[in-house]
C-alpha cells in the first residue's frame, strides 16, 4: 500500500512540474505559468484584453474560488516571474509589472502604479457628455464619450473628476459610466436605467467591453472609481 502512494505522489510531483513551464493557449488569454506551493496556487498570465469585465471573467475561471489563489494579469511577456525559480509561494508573488490580479477575497484588483499604454492616439484626449437620465430626482446615470482614449493615470484622474460633479442624492444612487467607442455607446432608457427593454446583464454583455470608467455613488458605494463597469 505504501508503494502504491509513493507512486501516486511521484506522479502527481511530475505532473505539476510540467505544468509550471508550460503555456496554455485559448483565445483571449495564456497561462505562462502555474505552480502550487503548499496549499497556495499562483497563475501567471498574458492577455490581450485589458477590458475589466473580461480580466473578472477569467480571474475567476482560474481561482476557482480558492482563497488561497492568486491570479496575475500581464500585457508585456518581459516582465512575467519566472515560477520555476521560486522555491515559495513569498518569493512567487511579484512585486510589480502586472497590470491587474484576482483572488477570490478581494476580486479584481488593477495595479495602480502601471497603466497599460500601448500606443497614444494622435489628437486630444477630450471627454463629452452623451446623455444623462434621472428617475425621480433621485436615481441619476451619466453617459460619457472618452474620444482619443488611452489607458493612463491622467485620463483617470479627468474622468473622476467629472464624475465627482454629478448630481446625486443622499438616499439615491448615480452612475456614471465612460466608453470609448461614441457609436457603440449605449442609449440610456427615456427615464434613466439601462435603456428599453435592458436589464443590467444584458446592457453589460452588449456594452462593457467600450467601457473604460465607471464611477458609483450610494447605495453603499462613496464615489468608487473602477476601469470599466464592474
């Protein structure tokens, strides 16, 4: 019986070793690397969609709702930690370079001392008012056009502080959301919400891939900035 283990555990050994250097390709994102260490399991990943609704998507396909599991999310090869050089799950955990990271605890998270900027647009960065809504001076949504957009800390701060100057109330709730494609952009309802016939999911699946900010106040959030809608 003890043989039988031993044979079982050196296969299991042999099987997350080849794991960790491996790439698993599928279309959006690549596993670069994937190590267990103890009861911590770390993911190292490439992905060509910085869209936030997707990186949730996947964040939580590969935690698998593991507390003990930790996601990161990379734009540029280069700077990927090499997983079989750590000995341990503390010397696995990267210090910079991820654009963003998963865990079942804390759900997505950007890293807010990287900005993914890939190439800047030729032209300035301007932000326009498509339409606002409200529902009984009290619920409030905001559409914006970001035209030029790229990703970076400036373009964040202009599109909090315009979101910082919508109207709402103590006890009601104002959204306020930024896309990046003018004729993609959704048409709020006549009365406000997530235009006829919508529902948040539906409006979501159609629309949060142009989404690039979206700013909450109420209901529980006090002005909460987030890279797209979450």
């Amino acid at each position: 019986m003890k043989k039988v283990f031993e044979i079982i555990l050196v296969g299991l050994l042999i099987i997350n070793t080849i794991k960790c250097g491996n790439s698993t390709s599928k279309e959006n994102y690549k596993i670069v690397y994937q190590k267990q260490f103890g009861l911590t399991k770390i993911t190292m990943c490439l992905v060509k969609d910085t869209n936030w609704i997707e990186l949730k998507k996947i964040g939580h396909d590969l935690v698998e709702n593991n507390t003990l599991a930790f996601a990161y999310f990379y734009t540029d090869s280069s700077k990927i930690k090499d997983l079989t050089k750590s000995n341990n799950a503390l010397d696995a955990l990267p210090g910079d370079g991820f654009i963003a990271r998963y865990t079942v605890e804390t759900g997505l998270e950007k890293n807010v001392n990287i900005y993914c900027v890939t190439e800047k647009p030729n032209g300035p960065v301007n932000i326009i008012l498509l339409e606002q809504k409200n529902r009984k001076l009290k619920y409030y949504w905001y559409t914006y056009y970001v035209e030029n957009y790229f990703d970076s800390k400036e373009i964040d701060d202009k599109m909090i502080e315009i979101a910082k100057q919508a109207t709402y109330t103590n006890d009601g709730f104002t959204e306020v959301f930024f896309f990046n494609d003018k004729n993609n952009a959704p048409k709020l309802a006549s009365d406000g919400g997530w235009g006829n016939n919508e529902s948040q999911n539906s409006w979501n699946k159609k629309y949060g891939k142009y989404c690039v900010g979206y700013y909450s106040v109420g209901s529980g959030y006090s002005g909460e900035f987030t890279k797209g809608w979450k």
